[in-house]
C-alpha cells in the first residue's frame, strides 16, 4: 500500500516538530534556573512600566494579579517538570508520526496519546491561568494533527 502525499507531509511536519520539541525539552531542563531569573526580570519590569502607564489602580492591580499568577507558576521545579512532561510528548508523536510513515495504525493512538500529554501536563504542572494558556496553545495546534492524522486512518493497517 503506497503512503498518501498528505500523509507524509503530516508526518514530516511531525519529524520537524516533534524533534524541536525533544531538543527544546532537554534544553529547557537543563536551563530551568537561567529561564526562570530572567523571565521573573522581564516581568518585573513589565509590571513597573504597567504600574506607571496605567489609567487607574484597578487596572494596574488587575494585571498584576494575572502577572503574579504567571510568576507564581515559573518555578524551577515546575519549568523542569514541564521539560520532562514536553519531553515525554514529543517522543510519543515522534514515535507515532514514525509508526504512521510506515501506515501503522498503532502510530495514530501514539500520537493521540502524545499531545494529551502535552495538553494535561501544563493544566497539573503549572495550574490556574499559565497552565491553561500553555495548554490550550498545545490543544489549538494537537487536535488539528490529530483529526488530520484520523483523516488517514482509512490508509493505515
């Protein structure tokens, strides 16, 4: 059985994303500390210049709130936990985009289960508001793949 065009470029885009994700993953890890003294000094500066900037208290309290919840999540414990939890995705969806080059359905539940990971991983790790944008952005992106994927089925065995 001969592979579809538009299965291999799924596939290829796959190969392209999954293994940035695995690079970044080990990366991330091992730059947790660094990531997160910068990120907290970005955002430190974000809320002063908020703080002079804004019309009212209300307003400039009200993004700090959100601000302080986003910082409240960046630990270095979290930012390594979420590099292990991106790790173990992006394999998974390597593995399966791998498993459907070759039109094995089994790829296809890989997969699937691959980017469920990576959207319920940010939602445990990180919580409130940084976790739901995180893994919202990765459910936007994963159940497009996935129904693309599923449209393939039909050619997998």
């Amino acid at each position: 059985m001969t592979r579809p065009t538009f299965l291999t470029v799924l596939c290829i885009l796959t190969f392209i994303g999954s293994g940035y994700g695995v690079f970044n993953a080990i990366t991330s890890y091992s730059n947790a500390e660094m990531a997160v003294g910068l990120t907290n000094d970005v955002m430190e500066d974000a809320m002063d210049q908020i703080e002079d900037e804004a019309d009212t208290e209300q307003e400039a309290a009200m993004v700090g709130k959100i601000m302080g919840a986003v910082t409240d999540g960046l630990t270095v414990e979290n930012v390594k936990n979420m590099s292990i939890a991106n790790g173990i995705s992006a394999l998974l969806c390597l593995i399966g985009a791998v498993l459907m080059w070759g039109l094995d359905k089994k790829g296809f539940w890989l997969y699937a289960i691959g980017t469920a990971v990576g959207v319920i991983a940010p939602l445990m790790i990180y919580k409130g508001i940084l976790g739901a944008m995180a893994g919202g952005g990765i459910a936007f992106f994963g159940i497009i793949f996935v129904i693309l994927y599923a449209l393939n089925l039909k050619h997998m065995k």
